[in-house]
C-alpha cells in the first residue's frame, strides 16, 4: 500500500481474482488495525490479476464508510442477542459471525478462533455442537434482516441444491451420491436451498434443507442418531424439502410474485400440482423428452414442437447478466391446451443448444417476464460462488445435525449482510448506471457465455423424479 497526493491508493494483488466483499474486508481490517495514518481518505483501490490491472472503486472508500458499516454489522449482531441465554455464548456468535466475514482463505473453528484472539477452538465449537439454541431461529433472524432491506413483491424465490465433498462417513448426510456442484458421482453432503431475488437482481439465501438418503441414513436410525439427527425427522425428497420452504416462506410474509427451478424441480409432479393449486406462478426447467398436450389437445414431445418452429417464431432477449456481458439467447413461447399453462424454449446463439421451461402464468403476464424470470435462476449460483468463497459456506469442520445447520445459517447471515452492504453502496453511488440499480440491461449487449446451470444438470435425471 502506498500514500497519493490527494489521499491513498490501495493495490491487492490477487493470484486469483478476488471478489469486492472480500477486497473490502480486508481494507476493513487494515483500517482497524490504524490505517492509513492520521484518518486520509481512501481515494482508490486497485486489483492487479496475473496479468493487468482493474480499477474497483474510485474514491468510493473513506472511514465513514468503514464506520457505517461497522455500524450495520453491530445491528445485526443485537439481533441475534435474544437467541443465547448465556453473555459467553452471545460473545461466542458475534466473534463466529465477524470471522465468517473476515479476509481468512479458510473459516473454520481454528482459523476463526486464532483470527479473534481466542486462546483455543473449544469455545466456538462449543457454540456449534452443544450449546442450548436453535438453529432455526437464527434462519429465521437471516430472514426477517434480509426482508427488511430487500423485499419486493416483484421478489422471485429460487430453488436449487449445492453439494458439499466430504471424506469419510460419519458426516450427517453424506452418501456416494450425484452432485451437479462437483459435475460428478463423489462423496458428498447435499443441502437444498431456497434464494430470494429481487428486480434488481439483489439475492440472498433465506432457507435450506439438509438431505438425508432414505436407504443410507433413515433407514438406519442409530446411524442417525449418533450424527445427532432429531427422531422426527423423516425422509423428504428435495422437491417436497422445497415445497416445505416455500410453505415456510409464505408463512411469515415473504413477498414474491414467481418461483423458479431448474429441471430437477420442474418434472415433479408433485411440486408442480402444489404450486398450480396455490396459484403460485413459476417458470421451471424441464427436460427435452416433456409430453404435453397442444391447443388441439394432441399429445406433443416439447422438443419435436422446437424443430417445426419457423425462424420468425424465434425473439432474441437478454435474461440477466453473467460475468462476461448480458446473457442473450434466442426464446420462443408455445401454448398449451391449458390457459395458464404455457412452454419456454431457450436457443444458445454459439451452438443452438436448448433448454426448455415449463411456465405456470395464471396471470397471463409478457413473454419478457417470463424470460426474465427463468434468468433469474442464475443468481441462486453466485449466491452458493459468494457464500463459499467470502462467508465459508463449505469451510466448516463438524459431522453432527445440529452444528451443520448452526454453522449454514451463521454463513447464511453473514452473505445476507454483504449483500444489504452492497445495495446500500449501489443506491448511493451516483456513478451506478441507471440499468444496473434497476436490474435491467442496457442498450448495449455482450455474447454471453454458456450458462452453467444447464451444462451442470445430472444427465442420467431424464426421467420424472419421485413426488
């Protein structure tokens, strides 16, 4: 770091390239540590990759920013005070919490303990495995925080599973199993989570589920309960683990218009009957080889009805941004003899790779919405990219039910927090293009890159799944 003449200039050289969360904590935790000397404003910050050089930030950080954060930071932890009966244990949290978000490579029990200044790990991992408090409260305290600055009736709710490679087999969960994560069959944990996203492509995660395998885990309930697993816990396939989020949602007033999945989702019958029922809109994938019945009433195969389509049937539109530019593809749209019940397909411009959407639209809205709201699966990705690489979503070092959801919701919280950081930052920022705080994209358009949410689907999962 080196001092300018009108302030300081920041430059983080990165082996890798580095997200702004985690370039700004650890100018957060320079700043605390005392600098710059004597208060100057930081007037850039500089990342250097392996081979140039990209302004993030111009005069965008000074230490009232560091303060306003600190300031949020210290909100969030007094929300969690009525969790802990114990002033330890409430100390304990708010030092897992801040070392979640701390600049460390890898968060877990040791790393966090020796980052905070505690002389050993037994404390923190005593919060984690065997201190009396629920885990379900603190999802819920991730909610309500993330409601109170990001709700939006237009939110959309998004559901996808991550894996979690793991050795041995004492992990609750773990099982030789499929992970789309991984991209192939390995030893693994599977959580699946439920994401909020608004127009303005803010997201959060707020709700997930631990998977257990039927054969492997329930079917053996002293293998559970050494893994610490509640006697009432019964087997749930992901699609009904998602319709229990979802339930949940509603429950306590989250707002939102749409519910979107991938394939997965998207051919269970059983979570489409529910939402259909409920009146829930959604736009899910589906696989090539989906019957369904046209305006004649006829039996059709989704992907035999995009071979007969004439060119002009065919409407190119962005559905998000990725990392290298807008993400275009070519849409076209196919009724059903259902009204509300309609068929998304998705032309990739570089190969004509397609994917295909089963749309729930009972409101009868736009063909743009509706591609909207397919895009906004993605974020659900950079959700799990962010948790992992900033908030040690993946980091943790325990096997038992409890400390896993203990440790997912502080990590939980934690991205929650970098995101309200980031929206504040952005509606304050008079540089922020006008599309980027709306969410839409602008005039100009980039060639996307392949969209890894279809190239990372199981391909042995073509048939139905169980409802």
């Amino acid at each position: 770091m080196s001092a300018a003449a009108a302030g300081i200039w920041i430059r983080v050289r990165c082996a890798a390239p580095m997200s702004v969360g985690r370039i700004l904590a650890g100018i957060a935790s320079a700043c605390r540590r005392g600098y710059p000397p004597g208060g100057e404003t930081i007037t850039h910050v500089d990342t250097i990759p392996a081979s140039s050089s990209t302004i993030v930030y111009d005069g965008a950080v000074e230490p009232s920013d560091l303060d306003g954060w600190e300031r949020e930071l210290s909100g969030v932890v007094a929300r969690l005070d009525p969790l802990f009966y114990r002033r330890e244990s409430k100390r304990h949290a708010e030092q897992y919490l801040r070392g979640l978000l701390s600049p460390l490579a890898r968060k877990n029990g040791w790393t966090i303990t020796e980052y905070v200044g505690e002389p050993e790990p037994k404390r923190l991992q005593r919060l984690l495995n065997l201190s009396p408090w629920e885990a379900d409260a603190l999802l819920e305290v991730n909610r309500k925080y993330a409601m109170d600055h990001l709700a939006d009736p237009a939110g959309i709710l998004v559901a996808d599973p991550t894996g979690f490679a793991k050795k041995g087999t004492k992990s609750v969960g773990v099982q030789r199993q499929y992970s789309g994560t991984l991209g192939r069959t390995d030893n693994c944990q599977i959580a699946t989570f439920l994401a909020y996203v608004t127009p303005r492509r803010d997201r959060v995660l707020i709700d997930c589920r631990l998977y257990l395998p039927e054969k492997s885990w329930i079917d053996h309930p002293e293998r559970c309960a050494e893994a610490g697993v509640p006697s009432e816990v019964t087997f749930k396939t992901r699609p009904q683990q998602v319709r229990d989020m979802i339930e949940n949602a509603r429950a306590v007033g989250v707002p939102f218009a749409w519910f979107t999945a991938d394939e997965e989702f998207g051919q269970n019958p059983g979570l489409c009957t529910y939402l259909e029922d409920e009146r829930l809109p959604y736009v899910m994938g589906i696989p090539k080889n989906t019957r369904f019945h046209d305006i004649t009433g006829a039996t059709q195969v989704i992907e035999n009805q995009a071979e007969r389509l004439p060119p002009n049937a065919w409407q190119r539109r962005a559905c998000g941004i990725g990392s290298k530019g807008h993400r275009i593809y070519d849409w076209t749209l196919i009724a059903s003899a259902e009204p509300d019940l309609q068929f998304l397909i998705r032309r990739r411009l570089t190969d004509g790779e397609l994917a295909f959407y089963r749309c729930y639209n009972p409101r009868h809205v736009g063909f743009g919405e509706l591609v909207q709201v397919a895009g906004a699966r993605w974020p659900i990705e950079e959700c799990f990219g962010a948790s992992k690489n900033e908030t040690g979503l993946d980091n943790y070092q325990v096997r038992t039910w409890n400390a896993w959801h203990r440790h997912t919701a502080f990590s939980m919280l934690a991205h929650t927090f970098l995101a309200v950081i980031a929206q504040g930052a952005r509606k304050s920022d008079p540089t922020t293009p006008e599309a980027d705080r709306a969410g839409q994209p602008e005039s100009h358009t980039e060639t996307p890159s392949p969209d890894p949410a279809h190239d990372r689907r199981n391909p042995q999962a073509a048939a139905p799944g169980p409802t």
